[in-house]
C-alpha cells in the first residue's frame, strides 16, 4: 500500500511540474493556439462566401434556366401562330381575332400570350393577331395620308417621303443627307424603303414620343406608370387617357400579289389588248347582249386610276360590278404594295385616306359592320354604295380586301413566373406553310400583362381564373 502511494505522489509531482512549465509560458503552444483560431476563423469565412456564391450561382442557374424556357415557349408560339394562319387559308375562316385561341395558352408549365393593341379602349388588354394590311404603308402613303395619322408633324410626313425616295431633292420641311450628315453622329439619308417600323426613329422629326406616345410598354391600355405625370417613367399628362403614338397605325410589310381571290391573273381594263378578256368575262357572267351594251360604254383611249374609276364609266349596276370586280386591275405590276384593307382597318387608318371626312368614316365602318366575321365583301366595289362618286374614286387606288401579313406580339413566361421573353414577329401567308419574315425582341419594352400573373406563378401557385380574368388593373 505505501510503495502504491508513493506512486500516486511522483504521479502528482510531474503533473504539477507540466503545469508550471506551462504557467511559465511556452510561446510556441501560444502562437499554435492563435494561428489555429486564425485558420478556423479564415476557413469559416471561406465557407461562408462559397456557401453564398453557391447561393448565387444557384439563382443565376434557376434564372438561366427560366430565361431559356420562356425564350423556348415564345419559339413555340411562334409555331402555333403559323399553325393557325395555315388553318385560316385552308379553312377560309378567319382566326386572327379570337381571344381564346391567344389568351394564356399553357406550354409544358409556362404560358404564352399573344398580345393585340386594344384600339377600341385603352383600359382592357385583347389577345390575337394584328392584320398588316389595315395600316398605312411608311412605303407607299402619300405625303398627305402620313399628315392625317394621329400625331403626325408636317416636318416628320415631309422626312418620311425624303428618307425613303431615291433622289436628293429636300421636301418642303423634310431632309437629305445634308441634315443626316450634320449630326453628332452622323448617317446617310437611306434613300430606299423603310425595312422596320421603328427605322422611323432615325427619320428627322421623329420620337419615341411622337411613334409610342404614352404606351411606353406597347400593351394598348393605359397603366398606372403612364398616368402618372412625371412621378414615375415615363412622362405622361396623368389625364387619365392613353395618348396614343402612331405606332398601331403604321406598317411595312402590306402587300399582295396582283391576281383575284382564287390566285388567277386579273384582267387590265386600262389595257387595250385586254379587251378581249374583258368582253369574255363579261359574257360568261351575263348575257351577251348586255356584255356588248358594257362594252359599247367604255372608251378605247380610256385610263383608271382604279376599278372605281372603270365602275363608273362601264354604267355596270352595283349587283354587275359585284360579281365582276375582284378579277379586275387597272395595274400592270404583279405586286401591289401598301393597300389598306377596307374591310379590316381601324377608324384612324382609313381617316388617313385620302378626301374622307370623319362622317365618311363612320358611313364605312356602319356599312361593314352589317357583315358577319369572315362573310366581308370580296371586292372593294362596296364602298361606292357608301361614298359619293368623288370620294370613291379618290380612295380607289390605296384600298383593297385582301390582308397577307399579321403580325403577333409574343409575351412567354416560364412556368416559375422567374423570366420571360416578349418578341414581335411578322408573318406572310402568300406561302404555304406562312412565312415568318420578322422577328425581333420586344423585351426590353417592359412585362406588359398583369403583374399578378408573375407573382402568382412565383409563389408556386398555378394561374387561376381570377388571376388572368384581371383585364384591367
Ligand atoms: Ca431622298
Ligand atoms: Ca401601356
Ligand atoms: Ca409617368
Ligand atoms: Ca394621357
């Protein structure tokens, strides 16, 4: 038992010697200990901000992915566009204009949206494809028509027609290249058609202003940030009304080919050789005798400047003309660029025709009003039953009853409500399958829907009846 004690004792002795060692300060345990401290804390640090940059790239990543499954949602609306133009040729119905078949439409989990200027109220938003040939044609109006759209300055009518003619002559108020030349930065006057709409913007005279107005986002209605006066972007005269640019109204890509609406040649009556075509048609739609009596009418030297003007020198009664009209030209050319169509254009589009006054106007719009959706006149004799022999024929030449090319104002939104893509494409329904002749992103103009519908699909939900009913907001 005492020798055991005595161990215990040596034991206790060299446990208290290390202790005073220690006491005594070895700097080196010191330095380990801080330099450990300092290496954990570097450490912690370190995976603290990889932790974060983890984060971060995740959310890029979710982001990316988001982006690239709106921008694959516009591609295939894009798809479903030119489905349902082929549908409409073949089918001979017009589905341009049905809400349903544009409104929230469901890819995969995300949605798109085909979205068409609400030109009858600024407060609620419609969906469908935007008919080309009802605008004025940059290409083709006359210094005169360009005057009657809504906001349209004299020296910016006068640039348009300088910009785009060959020659060099300035317009009274337009502008050559001396004008273009002279600018900070300066350009060339293009002397050649108008390829984009928004080329405008580099015309003398031109705005954002002046082409957009206060629809800064292009949704067609009036949003609380375009009502606001100066609070917010962008300007506005907070007065409760859409000031409109001339954007909705103005267009260059309306053309179509020269023939009747089977796709066979027309016949020229301003042609002498073609008269004889002329005597045929005539003879197999009537009876001879009054085929000859037409023809008896009509002077040999006679020129038109459109089939109204042939309309009333032939003394055809309305009901002939009828029947006759569309497979009628008073052109040589294969291509007729730039034709509104009377049948489908907006009140401020045919207020830019030539000689028409806004009862005019009105008389047009009441007249083919009467007609169902897709039973519209074939021919443009119809608006001699409106418009007095003067006004008909000054109109003659600009309009027709024919549209080729629509345009879409894709909106995409992922499934997650995290991106979307918003494109504006053209599409020209003179080939089979259409053809998609522009396409460009709108995304930089803003998220032009209801801001509820990306907040819902944020929070997880799905879109609800509720959410997309919201038309105003
Ligand atoms: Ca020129
Ligand atoms: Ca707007
Ligand atoms: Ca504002
Ligand atoms: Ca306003």
């Amino acid at each position: 038992m005492v020798h055991r004690a005595k161990r215990s004792d040596w034991g206790l002795r060299i446990a208290d010697c290390g202790l005073k060692r220690a006491r005594a300060g070895n700097p080196q345990s010191g330095t380990v200990l801080i330099v450990t401290i300092w290496v954990v804390l570097v450490l912690a640090g370190l995976a603290l901000v990889f932790a974060r940059s983890i984060r971060v790239t995740a959310a890029v990543s979710a982001n990316h992915i988001a982006s690239l499954q709106a921008e694959s949602i516009a591609a295939g609306a894009l798809e479903y566009v030119v489905a349902k133009l082929a549908e409409q040729i073949e089918t001979q119905t017009s589905v341009t204009q049905t809400t349903d078949l544009y409104e929230a439409m469901q890819v995969g989990e995300g949605y798109f949206w085909i979205l068409h200027s609400n030109l009858e109220s600024d407060q609620e938003l419609t969906y469908g494809l935007t008919d080309e040939a009802g605008k004025i044609n940059l290409n083709t109006a006359s210094e005169e028509m360009l005057l009657n759209l809504p906001g349209m300055t004299a020296e910016l009518a006068a640039s348009i027609i300088d910009w785009r003619d060959t020659d060099s002559d300035v317009t009274a108020g337009g502008a050559e290249d001396e004008y273009y030349l002279l600018q900070a930065q300066p350009y060339h006057c293009k002397n050649g058609p108008f390829e984009t709409v928004a080329e405008i913007l580099l015309v003398k005279g031109a705005s954002e202003d002046l082409l957009y107005g206060e629809d800064t986002n292009l949704n067609g209605i009036l949003d609380p940030q375009e009502n606001d006066g100066d609070e917010s972007e962008p300007p506005d005269n907070a007065n409760g009304q859409l000031d409109r640019g001339f954007y909705d109204y103005v267009t260059v890509y309306s053309t179509e080919a020269n023939v009747d609406s089977s796709g066979s040649t027309r016949i020229n009556v301003g042609d002498a050789s073609a008269r004889s075509d002329l005597q045929t048609l005539l003879q197999e739609t009537f009876k001879e005798e009054r085929a000859l009596e037409i023809m008896g009418n009509l002077s040999t030297t006679a020129t038109y400047n459109s089939i109204l003007n042939f309309y009333y020198s032939s003394r055809l009664t309305f009901e002939e003309f009828s029947k006759v009209a569309d497979r009628l030209t008073t052109s040589s050319e294969t291509t007729l660029p730039g034709l509104v169509n009377v049948n489908t254009a907006p009140k401020e589009v045919l207020m830019c025709l030539p000689g028409l006054e806004e009862k005019d106007v009105d008389d047009l719009l009441a007249y083919r009003g009467a007609y169902a959706l897709g039973e519209e006149p074939n021919s443009i004799a119809w608006v001699t039953e409106v418009l007095d022999q003067t006004k008909a024929t000054g109109i003659g030449q600009y309009i027709t009853v024919h549209s080729n090319q629509y345009s879409a104002d894709v909106v995409a939104l992922s499934g997650n409500g995290r991106a979307y893509q918003r494109y504006k494409a053209v599409l020209d329904t003179q080939q089979t399958p259409p053809r998609v002749t522009y396409w460009r992103a709108l995304t930089h103009f803003g998220w032009p829907l209801d801001t509820e519908i990306v907040a819902t699909l944020r929070t997880g939900k799905p879109l609800t009846d509720t959410v997309l009913s919201r038309s105003t907001y």
